[in-house]
C-alpha cells in the first residue's frame, strides 16, 4: 500500500510538472494575428496591430510612374494607400496617375 503511495505521488508529481512546463509554452494572443516570425524584409512590426508592409515613399512612387513610359510626372497628393500624381503620357496626353503605396501597382485614372 505504501509502495503505491509513493508511486501515486511521484507519477502525480512528475506528470504535474511536465503539465506545468507545457503550460508555460503557451501563450495567448487577442486581437490582431501574431507571428513570431518576420514574413518578409520589407515588413515591419508595430504592437497591437501586427505585421504591415512598409509604404513606397513619394519619390519612390514617382519613380515608377516614371519608369512606365509617363514623363512630367507632378504631384498631387501622397497620403494613404494611393498615391496621386499627374503625368503626360508618350502620346502628349495628361493623364491622373495612381500608384498603390504599398505594392507598386500603377493605373490610370
């Protein structure tokens, strides 16, 4: 009888410590997704919200604007997720050009 005391009481022991230290590993996350791990180079991490790609500059977005063939490439506005910016196309024609700030993507408006 004792014997299986002692044996109960080392079984709990051990068990409750391994339950302990796995509980420890653990941790919960609420709100905005969590990821331990960088995604990608050009991400940042800001506290609360999560991982987020880095903005183009507005100098960055004009210069692709004026890598798709648009010259005279002005200004209009570079806040937010789109940027805007007026532009002659090849033929002569002034067009708005918009450029998303953080993938690049460029359309005509």
């Amino acid at each position: 009888m004792r014997k299986t005391l002692l044996g109960l009481v080392a079984a709990v022991t051990l068990f409750g410590g391994l339950a302990t230290a796995a509980e420890a590993k653990v941790t919960i996350y609420f709100g905005s997704p969590y990821y331990s791990y960088q995604p990608g180079p050009d991400y940042l991490f800001y506290p609360n919200r999560g991982w987020y790609r880095n903005q183009l500059s507005c100098n960055q977005a004009r210069r692709i604007v004026r890598n798709r063939g648009y010259h005279n490439v002005s200004v209009i506005e570079c806040r937010g997720r789109t940027y805007t910016f007026r532009a002659v196309r090849p033929n002569g024609r002034r067009v708005i050009v918009y450029v998303n700030s953080r993938t690049g993507g460029v359309w005509r408006g």
